[in-house]
C-alpha cells in the first residue's frame, strides 16, 4: 500500500505493505513525508482545510463524519467509501463477502452491517441471504441514498433489505439475540475509541448467543494516533481490552492479514 501519509485518503487501505509503526501524526514523520511527496502536498492542505471548518461547525464526531461523507459523497459514492476505481470497489466487496462465506455465513443468517457505505459488500450479502435479512445502518444519508442506487443498479429490489440512517452506535431500536452476523469494515478505522466503545456497549445484546461481530481497525504496534479526525490507528490490546470491559471476546484474525487489505480484523463473540 502507498503510505496514506499525513492526510490518508479514508478507505485508503486496499493494498499491502503497512508499516505498523509509524507515527503519521508525529511532526518528523509529517515533514519526512512532505519533502518525499511534494505533489501530495496540497492535496493535504485541502484536507486539513476542510477538517478544521467540519470541527468547527461539528463538534460531535458523528456529526463530523457525517459532513465528511456528504462532501465525499457528493463528488462520488465508490471514491467516498474508499475504491478509487470500479474495479477496486467491486475486488473490496467480493473480499469481505468470500471471507465471511467461507467462515460460516449462511444464507438464512440475519446480518447488520454497521457503515453499510454504498454497498460495496452489502450488494452481495444481501444477493445471499434470504429475503429480508440484511440490515445496513450508516451515519450518511447520502451515501444509503447512493446505496439505494447500487441496489437498484443490481436488481435487487426484491430482496427487501433495511437501509437505515443512525444518529448513533446503540441499536436501541433494533430486537435483542437477533443478529448472527454484525460486520463493521472499514468503519472503526474512522472512529474516535468513545465510538468504538459505545458500539461494543452495545453490540452484544443484538447478537444471537452463537454470533460473531467481525470489525477491521487500522492497525498500530506503536503510539495510537490519528490523522486529522479521519483516519484512527489503535493497538490491538486497547480494542480486544475494550470488548473484554462490555463483556466480549476478541480474537485476533489472522488469516485476514494474508488478504490484500491494509487493515486488520477482529472477531468479537458473547464471553459467557
Ligand atoms: C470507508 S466507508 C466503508 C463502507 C462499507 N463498510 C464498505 O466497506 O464499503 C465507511 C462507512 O462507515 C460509515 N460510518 C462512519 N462512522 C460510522 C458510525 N459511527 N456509525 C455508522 N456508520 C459509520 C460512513 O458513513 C461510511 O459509509
């Protein structure tokens, strides 16, 4: 993977190569980087330009990242989830999809997604399973109107998934046990650990007593940091710590670091 750099593209990640710890936060890294990628310059300076306006007006991250996805989206769904390209968007959903197939999912499953984006995976899951049992939620109304688009495009209309906006990570309207499958990718790597926490709070009572919550996280073996307020990096022990206090278990996977994808994943089933 190209180093994201000091503004990393959110979603940036789809290639290899990651160097666990790096800093981008750190000044001596911002500057190394600048004078080695003097043309990604500017296109940084826009960044942070936009990330102090959205902060200013958006105090609340939520709210923050949903400004950030609007602007994105509005320039184009597949690049504001994350797939510079057509192709790379589709290679990035048959990724997620034929990992959780071959770990088990069904078609009778009942899936949520958290940060569906545009469908990019949630097309093919909710092809597979039956009629009705795909939940996607997003922060983005802009980018679940783009996902109504993709399932248009994809003619699958009949299959009745829920596409719903959330204000929040509680599933408080959402039934208890009711999930086998949770799958969150590429979200938590844009989320503050106040977000992930209250996601994880709350994640084990929609989980049947045999489900799994699978999530990816950019990963650092250094300083946890974050560039702008867009793309997170945590330690591995600070998140499996974190599903441990709200009573989970976390397990590292480690046949999704053989993957082409420049995050990691975690696992997270009901301790008792
Ligand atoms: C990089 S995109 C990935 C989308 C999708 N998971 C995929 O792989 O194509 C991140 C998505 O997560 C959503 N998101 C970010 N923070 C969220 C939160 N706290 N709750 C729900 N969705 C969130 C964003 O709006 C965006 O659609």
């Amino acid at each position: 993977m190209p180093d994201p750099g000091p503004a990393g593209a959110h979603g940036a990640h789809e290639s290899g190569g990651r160097r666990l710890t790096t800093n981008r936060a750190a000044v001596g890294h911002r500057v190394g980087y600048a004078v080695r990628h003097p043309e990604r310059v500017p296109r940084h300076l826009v960044r942070a330009g936009r990330d102090a306006w959205l902060r200013m007006r958006h105090p609340d991250h939520v709210a923050y990242y949903r400004a950030v996805m609007r602007h994105d989206t509005s320039r184009g769904a597949d690049a504001a989830v994350g797939s510079g390209t057509r192709e790379g968007w589709l290679r990035l959903g048959a990724m997620q999809f034929d990992y959780l197939v071959s770990h088990g999912l069904r078609p009778g499953d009942r899936m949520l997604e958290i940060g569906c984006g545009n469908l990019r995976a949630g097309w093919r899951f909710i092809d597979y399973l039956e009629t009705g049992n795909y939940y996607g939620i997003d922060i983005s109304p802009d980018i679940l109107i783009a996902a109504q688009d993709t399932l248009a495009r994809q003619r699958l209309q009949h299959k009745l998934p829920r596409l719903t906006p959330v204000r929040d990570l509680r599933f408080a309207f959402l039934p208890e046990a009711h999930f086998r499958v949770v799958h969150a990718h590429s979200v938590f790597s844009h989320s503050p650990l106040h977000v992930i926490d209250e996601c994880l709070a709350h994640v084990g009572r929609v989980l049947t007593p045999d489900g799994w919550f699978d999530f990816t996280f950019d990963r650092t073996e250094g300083t946890e940091h974050h560039v702008l307020r867009e793309d997170f990096y945590y330690r591995t022990q600070t998140l499996v710590a974190l599903a441990q206090a709200h009573g989970l278990r976390a397990r590292f996977m480690d046949d999704w670091e053989a993957l082409p994808h420049g995050q990691s994943k975690l696992r997270v089933t009901l301790a008792r």
